[in-house]
C-alpha cells in the first residue's frame, strides 16, 4: 500500500513537471515568433566574433528584445545551429526574436549608397570617398576616366580600396561591351580613346538627348582635323574636373598644354572626368550629322551648327541672353 502510494505520488510529480516543461516550452515558442518591444526601427551593430549571448545583450540594450537569457535560451531551442554574423543590421520595428536571429545569421547587413554622378572628376570622388566616414583605409586618388559613373552600395567599415575597385571593374566591363559594337569608321583608335572623348561629350551638355549630337560634333572635327575646342578641356587644367566659377581667360585658351584643345589638333592627353555609360554609348555610336559647331542656347540646351556663320550667330545670342542685355 506504501509503495504503491509513494509511487503514484511520484508518478503525480513527475506529470506536473512534464506538464509544467510542455507549458514553458510552449510559451517560449509562441514568444519567439511573436512581435517584440521595439516600436521603431533600429540599427544594430554586431561586432566580429560575438556570440549569441554577446548579440542577446546588445539587442536587449536597443530594446530589440526582451530579456536577454530567454532570447539565449529561445535560440538554442528553436534557432538554426548557424552562428549569428558581424555586422551592421537594420532591424524593422516590432520584429520578432525569431526573425531577428534569422537575420543575425543569415548576414544580410544594412548596405549603405555612394553615388558617383556623371561628369565627377577623380579628385571630386576621391575627397567624397574620404568625406564618407563609414569607409575604411588610405586610397589615393583614381586615374581620370577609370571609374564608372553610378551609385554603389557598402557596408559599414568598408575599405575605400574596395569600392575603388569595383568602380574600375563596372568601367572596364561597360567599355569593353561598348567597343564590341561600336560603329565603323570611327576616328579612334582605342577603348582609352572612346573615353577621352566621351568625357568631353560628357562635360559638354547636361541633356542626355544631346549627347548622340555632340558627340557626331566632335566625330566629325576629328575626321576634318579641325580642333576640338572644347571649353572642358582648357577648364581642367585649371580646376582637376572642379567648376571654375568664372568665365575662361584669354591666357588659358591660348596656353599651350596636352589638353587644351583650342592650341592642339585632336583628343587631348587623357579623359577630363568619368563619363558615365550613356556618354560613352554616344562616342561609340554618334548620330550622323552635318553639324560642326554648337554653343549653350541659354534654355538649358545646345544650339547647333553647321557653318561658322551660324554659330557665330548663336554664339552672340548666347552672349545677349548670358549678360542679359
């Protein structure tokens, strides 16, 4: 009678445990899908070689979660054996600890954008690339027309070498499927020449409509060997790629230099900025065009050319609208 007493007492015991272990364990699992604390969206950063009690402890500071220890415990219980990945991460608000783990562990950091824009010298990106405090290490200033105007994205503690890189591989890229099907009988030699060009055309009009002309502008002042006399040109030299803010002097149009086109026949020494894959498309595939000359026609746009008297014409009309007289 005793024992059978004791063992059902036991029996009775070990029921309320189990029970009690399948109702703690329920709980636990309903909370880790359940929405968490945070009420708007935070970032968190998760440093190289945290583990999951580390990662617990920060989220729990950022009221991500709720308590650390059960977010620990919910892991182990519920979460992938995977490690929880260093980084930077945007964690949407109300996000549930389930959700939150499977980010930490599937790596997918917050990436951040850096925009190269059409017509940016190399100095300009060089001293946007070291303005962006986000970005890691020493880069030294990019060779002209080596980067490929566009925005890239980043993550945080990112070395400036590495985005560097990838700029002159999407520019390499795009120029070598450009010159595959650029159009024959073009007075250029090389893809190094398509961008010389191209980043004239570039400087030269801010109309994406205009480019095509442009460039059939330059094409054909190159074909009749008459000077490209190019404005961007005399104004690098000046600047490195920056605006001059001034009229052009006398004295640097007459200067004698390998890339002032107004006292030299035909392309200057190397690219004056990265043009962007759209110039590049119009040296390669200039519009066939009578036009020799063109000038700002104070609307935003370009007047074009074919006779010098035309442009002359245009070129004082410029001037009336420019001074406003």
């Amino acid at each position: 009678m005793f024992r059978t007493t004791l063992g059902q007492k036991l029996l009775g015991l070990s029921f309320i445990g189990l029970l009690a272990c399948i109702l703690v364990y329920g709980w636990l699992s309903i909370g880790f899908g359940r929405a968490g604390p945070s009420t708007v969206d935070t970032v968190i950063i998760i440093p190289k070689g945290a583990s999951v009690q580390k990662a617990a402890k920060i989220l729990a500071t950022a009221k991500v979660i709720g308590k650390a220890e059960r977010f620990v415990l919910q892991a182990k219980l519920f979460g992938s054996k995977q490690s929880v990945m260093a980084g930077e991460y945007a964690i949407p608000r109300g996000a549930s600890a389930s959700n939150v783990l499977a980010l930490l562990q599937s790596g997918s950091v917050l990436l951040h954008k850096f925009l190269v824009s059409e017509g940016m010298s190399a100095l300009q990106v060089y001293e946007r690339l070291l303005a962006e405090s986000l970005l890691t290490g020493h880069v030294d200033v990019p060779a002209e027309g080596s980067l490929l105007p566009e925005t890239y994205t980043f993550e945080r503690d990112e070395a400036r070498g590495d985005i560097v890189k990838r700029m002159q591989t999407s520019m390499r890229t795009t120029l070598d499927k450009l010159w595959s099907k650029r159009a024959p009988n073009l007075p250029l030699k090389s893809p190094e020449e398509a961008v010389i060009l191209a980043s004239i055309v570039e400087k030269e009009t801010a109309q994406k409509s205009e480019l095509k002309e442009v460039a059939g502008v330059y094409i054909n002042r190159l074909n009749r060997g008459m000077k490209l006399q190019a404005d961007p040109t005399v104004i690098y030299t000046v600047t490195k790629g920056k605006p001059l803010g001034r009229r052009i002097l006398r004295s640097e149009l007459n200067a004698v230099n390998d890339y002032n086109t107004y006292a030299m026949t035909g392309l200057p020494k190397g690219p004056i900025t990265n043009p962007g894959a759209a110039a590049l498309k119009a040296v390669l595939a200039p519009n066939h065009t009578n036009n020799l000359y063109f000038v700002a026609d104070g609307k935003g746009g370009s007047a074009f050319s074919t006779t010098l008297q035309q442009h002359e014409a245009h070129v004082a009309n410029w001037r009336h609208v420019h001074d406003g007289k």
